[in-house]
C-alpha cells in the first residue's frame, strides 16, 4: 500500500504472510461483571483537506509468518469525547490490485477478557405440581370466652287455633223432689209513717227558639199548657229561679219567663232584653203544696233573635 503526497517523500509499507492457526486454547473463567462506559470526551476540531492525487496501486506482497501475540496490557482510563462532525468524503482510490495468497493460519493467541455478562433469559414454564403431603396433626385448643348473650328475637306471630275436639252432651239428670209444702201466710205488719219530703230538687226546661204564648215541656215549648203540667209530691217552696238564652233578644225586644200554679201566674219571673243574655230571681220564693201543678209560661216583645232558652227553679 502506497500514498503519495504533494512536495513529500512515497512510502511502501509490505505486509508479512499469516501463520499457522495455533491449537484452541482452555475456556476461560466466568464472566466477570460490565465496567461502567465513561463519558464521551470533546471532539477535536478537524483540520483543512489538503490536495493530492492517488497514485496507481503496486503489486501486494506476500504475507509474512504472523507474530507470537503478546500478553494483554492492563486497560488504561480513557475518555471518550463526543463525535465530531463527519468530514467530506474524499474521491475514490484507483482500481482494487489482485489479492495475494493466503498464508498459513498463525498460532491462536491467548483468550481475552470474558465479556460482559448477557441478559436474562425468560422464565420456563411452570413445572407440574408435587403430590400433597401427609396431613399434619390437630393443634390444642385456643382458649375462648362466651360472648353476652344477644337481644330477645321478637315474638313470632300466632299460630292458627287448633280445632275443636270432638263432645257430646250427656244425658240431663233426673228432677229433683219439690221442698215441703207452702207454709201459712202471715199477718200484716202496721203501717209504717210517712216518710218525709227530699230536702230539695231542680226543675230544669230548655226550648229550641219557643213562640211567644207557649208552655215548657222539659224539652220542647208547646200551646196547650195541660201537656207540660208537673204535679209537686210534697210541700215545696220554689226559689232561685235561672234563665239563659244562646242568642240576646236584640233592642226593643225581650223575653219572659213565668212559672204557674194550677194555672195562674206567680210571682217568681225572670224578664230579659234587649242585648243581655242572662237573667235571675234570687229572692221571690213561692210555696207549692202536695198535688198542685207546675208549668212554665214563655212570651216575648217584638221579635227577639233565634235563640235556645234554658230554664231552672230549686224546689226546698
């Protein structure tokens, strides 16, 4: 191989024949682990392409017997800088010469350094399962507390009513014999005395709106005044006379309550009117004797309100 340079000297290198390939060597140890890759060190600036022109290419030499190779050198700490720019590429050489013949394989050099450990490779399947073991023995008994005990479920609902059971009723005994014949009857005792009247009692009427010239009932006012009349059983006096109206008479219309005796008026009378609701006599007192006949008079003056008139005399 030969360059040739502008205003320089041409220089022939030639290269030796190979020697035979030396016996195959012992595997080396295990692989020892990957050293770390150190930084890449800055790329020199490149130089300006000078001129030249490729000379023709000389016959190649034979190869020379192929060195013993020497032992391997501890790696020095280096740098990498990091890549330059590509440089322009330069016009080819001229045409490839003929190769020489191949010499003889050399000696096998001592085995390098083992190389970087490979990745790991993916998991087998998994194999199938052994057979179980024996079972093992029972363990003693934990030690245990009973809890509280838990609330009272609710009642559940009634059942259904059995059937009745089967009966019959049996026969009716015979009558038993009559007691002994009646006996005579006895005399009449005296007559006892008459007994005295109550201390007291109420005579109480109420009427739904009753017409003027009408007669209490103890529940209704009528026309004919024979249908109302109560007959005293003793000797009363009759005193503390009430009268209530659910609605007043309203101006320049009254109401007037009068009890009688047998037919004529008394003297005990309550009057009320105009816009007055209530009315008493607390102080009249009239005597009834055993047999006489009560009756309640009821009139009134223009035309009073609609209204419920109640009435009540104490008989002592």
């Amino acid at each position: 191989m030969s360059f040739t340079f502008l205003g320089t000297t041409e220089i022939f290198l030639k290269e030796g024949p190979t020697g035979p390939a030396g016996p195959a060597g012992p595997s080396g140890g295990p692989t020892g682990p990957q050293g770390d890759i150190g930084p890449t060190g800055p790329q020199g600036d490149i130089g300006p392409t000078g001129p030249f022109e490729t000379g023709p290419t000389g016959p190649q030499g034979e190869t020379g017997p192929e060195g013993e190779t020497g032992p391997e050198g501890e790696t020095g700490p280096f740098e990498t800088g990091p890549t330059g720019p590509t440089g322009p590429i330069g016009p080819s050489g001229g045409p490839t010469g003929p190769s020489g013949e191949t010499g003889p394989t050399g000696p096998e050099g001592e085995t390098g350094p083992t190389g970087p450990q490979g990745e790991t490779g993916p998991e087998g399947e998994t194999g199938p399962s052994g057979p179980t073991g024996p079972e093992g023995e029972t363990g003693p008994t934990g030690p245990f507390e009973t809890g509280p005990t838990g609330p009272q479920g609710e009642t559940g609902p009634t059942g259904p009513q059995g059937e009745t059971g089967p009966f019959e009723t049996g026969p009716t005994g015979p009558i038993g014999p009559s007691g002994g014949p009646t006996g005579p009857q006895g005399e009449t005792g005296p007559t006892g005395p008459t007994s005295p009247a109550p201390n007291s009692a109420m005579l109480a009427y109420v009427a739904e709106n009753p017409s003027d010239a009408t007669f209490f009932k103890f529940d209704s006012a009528v026309v004919d005044e024979t249908a109302t009349r109560r007959i005293s059983p003793a000797n009363y006096t009759l005193s503390n006379m009430y009268v209530n109206l659910s609605a007043s008479p309203g101006v320049g219309n009254s109401r007037l309550l009068t009890f009688r005796i047998n037919g004529v008026d008394t003297v005990l009378t309550v009057a009320i009117s105009g816009a007055s609701t209530t009315g008493t006599d607390l102080v009249t007192t009239v005597a009834v004797a055993p047999g006489d006949l009560i009756t309640v008079r009821h009139n009134t003056t223009g035309t009073p309100s609609v209204a419920n008139v109640s009435v009540s005399v104490l008989l002592n």
